[in-house]
C-alpha cells in the first residue's frame, strides 16, 4: 500500500469504525473476528489440545465482558469481565450469569487474565482458560463445532467489582467456530 492510502484508510477506521485490519494483537493469532456491526469489538484467538487464548479489542476505555453462551442469549453464560483504570491496573474475573443482572464471580477463576492496557481509546484484554475446565457448575466447554459468544461493554470504569454499570445497547451475541481455522486476510499478517 502506499503511505497516501493507508493514511486514508486510518482516517477513515477513526471516523467510521474501525477494521480488524487496523488492528495490531499483541502477539500473532491465527484467528479473528469482528464481533459487532460498528467495528467497535474485535476478538482474536489461538488453541492448542488444551488450552484457548483470546484477545478482545474494544472501542472504550471503560468495563468489557466477553463470554461463551449455550443458547446466544446474556444467561446462562459463562463469562469475564474486566478494565483498566486510569493508573493502567486492570481489573479481570471470571463470572457467570444467571438472569438480566450483574454476573456473578465464580469460586473457581479458571480464566487467567495475560495482559490489560488502554491503547488509542481502545481497552486490549489478553486472557486463557483450559477449553474444558472441572468447574461444571459455572463454565461451560468449547465445543469443537459452533460457540455462540456473547459480548458488552460500557462506557466508564466500575468503582468497584461489585458496581458493573449496565450495558445498555452496547452488547451482542455471534457464532462462531472456535476450534477450527478461520481464514485470516491474506494482507493481515504482513501489516503488522
């Protein structure tokens, strides 16, 4: 690409949304996924026999949830939450959700938080949990076909792990195949 086209494309991804394109992981993903109609939450992920990283993206610099859900629907769903404040100390657990309420945080955190930051008004949480995990009662397995994710964010930081503001519209749902391959654009790794 030429310098004059990518600055192009950067302004635009600023005034419209950004693509995933746009976007630069930590690290090397083999799969990604753009979670939302606006280009405001972006997953990327890798597996191995055992475990699965994800990496979510978010257009806020405030709370984001991600999570795995049976039916596609907020409950029930096993899910994190986290943030980073405005020292740069980020806040994860791991929870579940029983109804249209804050989740719960489970007694067992088996998703493991990698890295947190702030970076260009998005929120970048980098976290790991075993694909079939012994918390029968508030996690749920990745299956090898299609997972429904479910995902939210909200605007501001919480004050605390027990004050989750709600998310209004800010959240969704999306199929996905977690544990097969996911075509990555061609162009996507040489531009990072």
């Amino acid at each position: 690409m030429t310098n004059g086209l990518v600055v192009l494309l950067s302004i635009l991804g600023v005034a419209f949304g950004s693509s995933i394109e746009s976007v630069k992981p930590t690290e090397a993903f083999n799969n990604s996924a753009t979670l939302d109609n606006g280009g405001n939450y972006f997953l990327f992920w890798k597996f191995n026999s055992s475990h699965i990283t994800f990496e979510v993206h978010v257009k806020t610099t405030g709370w984001v949830g991600f999570g795995l859900s049976d039916n596609g629907n907020m409950y029930p769903g096993d899910v994190v939450v986290g943030w980073v404040d405005n020292r740069g100390a980020t806040t994860f657990s791991d929870r579940h959700t029983n109804g249209h309420v804050m989740p719960i945080k489970d007694a067992s955190q088996d998703w493991h938080l990698l890295h947190g930051e702030e970076l260009n008004s998005f929120t970048v949480l980098k976290f790991v949990r075993k694909i079939e995990t012994c918390d029968t009662t508030d996690d749920i397995t990745i299956p090898s076909g299609t997972t429904r994710l479910i995902f939210a964010y909200g605007l501001s930081d919480p004050t605390s792990e027990d004050t989750i503001s709600y998310h209004g519209t800010t959240r969704g749902t999306k199929s996905v195949s977690l544990l097969s391959k996911v075509a990555v654009p061609q162009n996507f790794l040489t531009m990072l």
